[in-house]
C-alpha cells in the first residue's frame, strides 16, 4: 500500500460511513475500518482524516481549454485549466475536440490529445464536435456534399473506436446544424450508441432579436440577455428533445438555464427516454441580474444567467434528488462492494440514480430534472471581455467555474440546502456514469484513487488572488464559502494541499469512453 487515510467520513452518492481508505498503484484497494499497513510495508503514509469529509474527485465533463475563438484563446490551457481544476477538487475533466474545416475527426482528435497529453495534470477525456457536414472546400455539388456528409457520419464510428463515444453539436453559432442534420446525425448516434451533446438556442429567433437591438442602437451587456432570454433557449431544448425522440438517440443537454426547457426534458424523462440535462453553478448563483451591473460584459456567456423564475426551477431539480431517487441523502455504514468499477455482489444495487451505461446496473430510478453539474468553464481576460463596452456582439462568450463548480456546490450542502450525497451524485457519480468513467465518481474498493479531503470548518473567500487559472478576474469574486478541500488525490499521487498545487504537467492520462 502507498497511502492509508484514517478514520475520515467518506461519502459517496449513496450514503456514508466513518471509515478508512486503501490506496496501492493508484487505485482504492480497501475501503474498511481499521486498515493498517502491511508488516513490511514502511513506504506506506499514513494521513489522518478524522473530522474531515473524503469525497470522490468531481468529474466536470464540460471545460473548454485551449479554444481559439476568432484571433484569442480561452484564458486557460490543459496545464493552467487542470491545476486550476486540481485545486478545485476537480480530478477529472471532459474537454471538446474542435476539427477545424475539413479536418478529419481522427486527425483532429489525434492532435487534441497530443495536446493535452503534455499539459494535463489530471485525467481526461474528449467529446468530439460535429460541425458544418455541409462544409466543403470542393464544388459544392449535391452529390460531393452528401459524399461528404456520409464520410463524416461514417467516421463517428471510428472516433467511437478510438476512446469519444460522446459527441457535441450546436443549435446556434456558424458551426450550427441545420434541423435536418441534427437530425442525421442524431440517428447516426442512435446507431452507434453514442452520446448526443446538444447546445440548444434557436439561432433565427436570437438572430432575429440581435437585428432589431443593432439597428435601434441597443447594444449595451442588458441586450444580450434580452436577444437569447427564456424563450430562444427552450425552443431549441424542445427541438431537440423532439428529435432525439423521434430517432430514439441517447440526448445530452448541456449548460440547461431555463425552466420551460427544463420542463421539457422532465416531460421525456418521464415517458422513459435517454435524456440527460447539464447545468452549471453560474446559473445557480446568478442571475440576469448581473447584466445592468457596470462590469456586466464579465458575465457574458452563451446561454446567459436568466431570470429567478428559471434559477429557481433549476435549483429545485438540483435538490429533488434528496431521499426521493436512488439512495441520496440516506446515512449510514453499509459497505460498498465494487471491483474494477463492476458490482462484486448484489447488496448495493447502484450508486446513482442515473441509468449507468457502462457499469452493471440492477435498478434503474427513474432520472428525472438535472442529472449533473458541469462547469462550461471558458474563460477570457478582461482586456478581451472590454471589447464589448458599448456592444454586447464584440464580447467572447464564456465565464470561469472549474475550479469553483465543487467547492461551491459543497459549500451549499454545508450550510444545508442539499445532501452531500446529492451534490456527489451530480458533480461526480453521475457524470462518471453517463459518459462512461468507468473507473472515477466513487469512493469505492477497485476504483481510481482520486480523492478530496474536505474541512467543513474551513471558511473561504474566492478571488481571484487565491485561483489557480491564468484568466485576470473571476465572476466569484467574494464568494463566502463554507468549508473548503483541503488535500487533493489524483491516482493516490498528492496534487493539492491547503492552496498549493503540487501537480504535475503530463501526470493526466487519457480516458477512453
Ligand atoms: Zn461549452
């Protein structure tokens, strides 16, 4: 054994129990009362968990590091985003492969992972983006388009292949698909039992909202929540889902921020369809609001913080999950048995309340509302934020949150809003879940060692002084959280400590889904 941690609560989605933790090789060994090391084994360090909370890492499956958006980046590559998320508690995180025109999916795929390869200092996966299938440098023929369009959707198996079963599309932006090729490509996931990431806004409404704003002047940051509020963003959610029905394809919303659009994909959960729904702690903790304040345009993102109506239909979904699906927010010392992230024996059916795609799962709960926490964290400094004073239109679109998504969410079970079990559930469990981390969102025997020692006592105040991004501002500023994470494991190695990063660029490892 390389690391025992004594005598901590360790909670996982489905309940908690004061115990200890066995780590060898990077991986959870035991998880058992009175572990000791082995007679021989002088290596093994011993830390002292008692009165601290040991979590599994969060897995935030929606970061955009290292994109370039016209002539600027996102603030944060893989090293700068993962030590950021590292000292978030985040030990996982899923990032996009972008292809540019014409590239194949593969060959881009290929180059995002050299990329992150060298940079990641914690484990990570790829969706793939599908964009423009009508994209196309020869003559534009009926039939070289459809050629084309077939390659692409053909290759998706290969990309499956090779370690991204999730792939992501957009409703709205000049990489948007048009209806009838979402809904290609919705079918051609339904083939291949991949994963649909939708980012749903209807582009002619807010296209059309955007003219009418520009042509009268009304270009200050408050125009840009009115040219994509509720509306705009539930229409898609509802196109979507619609299509998703009709091609029986696996749906994911991403980044959802609206009650009508949150309504819809209940509406088909109940009826029994693989849909899943993403938000994000932004719209938990803001709202349009932040839109009239002078420094609004730091704010700006796509979908933007809506109104309180839709923040607090999110926030009840967030906390519905409480003693009413699987077995959140239920305390007690049942032992978990899992090897090599496959049950080992019947007495603990399942750790969520999300039907698991990899992991053999004997009930299924209905997963109705949110299923998960994710951060879009994609962040721009402020000099690049300023060139929208005066038009919303010229501001880059993102905010920070990776390394915010699982303090805040823990600061809020703290002060009693919801379970800890719940917020592990949405933040880890069932992200791992869903996009098939087979190993990561437990704290449990034959699962990798990535793990958050959490001190409830320990008060925080975010600024930026105190982030681990490259980005010059944080829309957290100020901030005052209860409890903070105080050590940080990824496989068993130490890559946080009490504000310190001691991570290493390159320890991140690929991981296929
Ligand atoms: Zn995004």
């Amino acid at each position: 054994m390389n690391l025992i941690i004594k005598n901590g609560t360790v909670i996982n989605a489905g309940g908690r129990y004061v115990t200890d933790v066995a780590v060898s090789g990077g991986k959870i060994t035991a998880v058992e009362k009175d572990i000791a090391p082995g007679e021989h084994d002088r290596q093994t360090k011993i830390v002292d968990a008692s009165g601290l909370l040991v979590l599994p890492g969060a897995v935030d499956v929606h970061t955009h590091f290292e994109l370039p958006i016209g002539d600027i980046w996102s603030a944060d590559d893989f090293f700068a985003g993962t030590r950021a998320a590292a000292c978030g508690g985040v030990t996982t995180i899923m990032d996009f492969v972008t292809p540019e025109k014409n590239e194949g999916l593969l060959e881009a795929l290929k180059k995002r992972k050299k990329t992150a390869d060298a940079k990641a200092c914690i484990d990570y996966g790829l969706h793939m983006g599908i964009s423009g299938l009508n994209d196309c440098v020869l003559p534009e023929t009926a039939e070289v388009k459809a050629g084309l369009n077939d390659r692409l959707l053909a290759e998706m198996a290969e990309v499956k292949a090779a370690g991204v079963s999730s792939f992501k599309v957009f409703m709205t932006y000049a990489s948007r698909l048009t209806v009838d090729e979402l809904r290609r490509t919705l079918a051609r996931a339904r083939e291949i039992n991949a994963l649909m990431m939708v980012h749903a806004e209807d582009h002619e409404a807010l296209e059309a909202n955007r003219a009418v704003f520009i042509a009268s002047g009304k270009t200050d940051v408050w125009h840009h929540y009115l040219s994509r509020p509720e509306a705009v963003e539930a229409k898609a959610v509802e196109k979507a889902v619609d299509l998703a029905k009709e091609t029986g394809a696996k749906l994911y919303i991403v980044h959802l921020a609206c009650a009508e659009g949150l309504k819809a994909v209940e509406i088909a959960q109940r009826e029994g369809y693989p849909i899943y729904a993403e938000t994000c702690p932004q719209y938990l903790n803001f709202t349009n609001e932040v839109y009239k304040r002078p420094d609004g345009r730091n704010f700006v993102c796509s979908p933007p913080m809506k109104g309180e109506e839709s923040q607090s239909a999110l926030w009840e979904s967030v906390c519905q999950g409480d003693g009413k699906t699987g077995d959140s927010g239920k305390t007690g010392d049942r032992p978990l048995s899992y090897s090599n992230g496959r049950i080992r024996q019947g007495s603990v059916p399942c750790l969520t309340a999300v039907p698991c795609l990899t992991v053999p799962c004997l009930t299924v709960a209905a997963p109705i509302g949110i299923n998960t926490l994710a951060t879009d964290h994609c962040p721009f400094q402020t000099f690049e934020k300023d060139r929208g004073i005066g038009d919303f239109t010229k501001t880059p679109n993102g905010v920070m949150g990776v390394e915010n998504l699982y303090p805040y969410m823990l600061s809020e079970a703290n002060k009693g809003r919801l379970t800890f079990e719940r917020v592990i559930e949405l933040c880890s469990a069932n992200p791992a879940r869903i996009f098939g981390c087979e190993a990561k969102g437990a704290i449990a025997e034959g699962f990798d060692a990535d793990i958050v020692l959490y001190d409830q006592t320990k008060d925080f105040t975010v600024s930026q002084k105190n982030m681990h991004s490259e980005v010059d501002y944080t829309i957290w500023e100020g901030t005052k959280l209860r409890g903070y994470p105080v050590r940080v494991y990824s496989r068993g190695k130490l890559i946080y400590k009490n504000g310190e990063f001691l991570g290493k660029p390159g320890h991140g490892r690929f991981i296929a889904t």
